[in-house]
C-alpha cells in the first residue's frame, strides 16, 4: 500500500510490507527513497520493525518501495509459471496412449471350392500337341495285329486295333492303306501263301463292314518269306503270324481321329 509519512524531518514516500514468519512475530518494514535521489537501489533502503515497536504497532503491515530488481524478480517468477504450467501440460499429452486398434473380423467360411484357373496354352503347346496327337494316330494304323496256328479269324486285340484304325481312317477320307499277310515257317510255301491271303482279307472285311471304301484298302501276302523274328520256338512263331498294314496315300495330311 502506497503512503506518505515523515523521516527525520522529510517526507518520504513508501509502501508498506509485511512477511508472516514463525507464530507471533511479523518482519515489516519500510522501503524508503532519499529526497532528490534517483531511482536506484542505493538511494532505498529499508525500515524494518519488529513487534512491538511503535512504528508496528498499528497493523502488521509493512511499507516497502518497488524496485527493478523487484519488477524483473515478479516477472521472472510468472514467465517460471508459465513455462512449469506448459511443461506439465505436455507431459499429460505424451503419456496418454493412443486408442487399440479394432479387431480384424474373421474370416466367414464359405462352402464354395477354390476355382482353379488354368494357363491358357500358348501356339508353341498347341502346335506341340497337335503333332503328338498325329504321331500318335499314325502308330495306331501302322499296328500290328496277330492271329492263332494256322487261324485266319480275329482276335480281341486284332479287333480292337481295327476299330483304332477304322477312326483313323473315317477321319482322313483321302487316306489308303496296304495290309500284307504272314505266316510262321511251318507248312509249304503254297499253303502259306494262301493262308496269309487270308489274314489280310480278314482284317479288309472287318473295316469294310463298318463304312471303310473296298478300293482304299489294298491286301497282298509273304507267306512265311518275311519273319519278323527268327528261331524255331513257339514265341519266335507267334511273331510271325500277323497282318501288317502301311499307309499308301495321304499320309503327309493325316490327321488325328476326333
């Protein structure tokens, strides 16, 4: 508080200040300027009373003057303030933990198969397989087929080559085949000859029968001349006793059976 009193014969301007200390004592006093002097901490000093003086005795008040050191002290101490304040504020902020991510759902089964999806084929793979299909087809015709001693009917392996052929051959309308007979090395030339002649027309009947033009099929026999497997054993013989069939036009456009 701001007053005016008299010292030493002047007048003085003051503020009075009081700190409360321990129980019943109380530190006033008085910060007075020297009449004419400047604003410095020289020309103030300070009137301290204690209890029961009689400069005291009216309030536990004391009268103090402001000084800069005082104003910068008040002004350091709110700017500490402020800055502890912040300090504090941004420690709350970094300690808070950031929300839990949601759960990933599960996934909902479903009765459905995976689809397997297939490379489509490149021109290499089909021209590729195109050829093996040919190649193939040309092994089915150029089949041998056996027969039993001295037999001319078919068998069921003799039967089931024909029908490979038969398709071969309805899918290939320019195509003409050559069937020759043969025979093991037992019995007489002529007799052989004849009983190859035989086989061969077996196997022209049997596709004839089915749809197969008589004039694309050509028949001859070797009788025992061409074994395919020399010695005298029952194994060699049964080599022996077949039809061979080979391609006599068409073969360079053969086409594989549908």
């Amino acid at each position: 508080m701001a007053v005016t009193m008299t010292h030493h014969g002047h007048r003085i301007h003051g503020m009075w200040y009081s700190h409360r200390h321990a129980a019943g004592r109380v530190n006033c006093g008085l910060w007075i300027r020297r009449p004419g002097a400047r604003d410095s901490s020289r020309s103030v000093r300070k009137l301290v009373c204690q209890p029961g003086r009689p400069d005291c005795s009216r309030s536990k008040r004391g009268l103090h003057f402001p000084s800069r050191f005082g104003v910068f002290m008040m002004r350091v101490s709110r700017v500490l303030t402020v800055l502890v304040s912040t300090t504090l504020v941004l420690g709350a902020c970094k300690k808070k933990q950031p929300p839990a991510p949601a759960p990933i759902p599960a996934p909902v089964p479903t009765n459905e198969a995976p689809v397997r999806t297939t490379p489509a084929p490149t021109p290499v793979d089909t021209m590729e397989a195109y050829r093996s299909k040919i190649a193939e087809a040309r092994a089915r015709l150029l089949e041998t087929i056996y027969f039993e001693y001295d037999a001319d009917e078919l068998r069921d392996e003799a039967r089931a080559s024909l029908d490979a052929k038969l398709a071969i051959l309805n899918a290939n309308p320019g195509l003409r085949i050559r069937i020759a007979g043969h025979c093991d090395e037992r019995g007489s030339d002529e007799y052989n000859i004849a009983l190859g002649r035989r086989r061969s027309e077996a196997a022209k009947r049997y596709l004839t029968d089915r749809g197969v033009d008589a004039s694309r099929i050509e028949t001859s026999s070797f009788g025992r001349e061409r074994p395919a497997v020399s010695g005298t054993s029952e194994e060699s013989w049964s080599k022996n006793r077949r039809d061979e069939f080979e391609i006599a036009a068409g073969g360079d456009q053969l086409r594989p059976a549908p």
